[in-house]
C-alpha cells in the first residue's frame, strides 16, 4: 500500500482531452464525494 496520492493534472492525453473524457466518465461515489474515473472506452 502506497502512502502517498498522485494527482495527475495533464490537460490531455493520447488525444483525448477533459471535455470527451468526462462526457463517458465513471462516477463513483467516496467518504461522500462524488469522483469521476475516465470510462475504458476512453
């Protein structure tokens, strides 16, 4: 287990940016608060 938390802020990749990746995103749901994880699809 990693004590540590990486947050990656790229603004895309591979092509795909913010606006198509959060339009197929996967939303969980974590200590109450809603994350979006890009889809497989994307």
């Amino acid at each position: 287990m990693a004590d540590e938390i990486l947050v990656d802020l790229t603004k895309s990749g591979s092509g795909v940016d913010y606006a198509d990746a959060i339009r197929n995103a996967i939303y969980r749901e974590i200590e109450g608060v809603r994350i979006p994880f890009a889809a497989p699809q994307t």
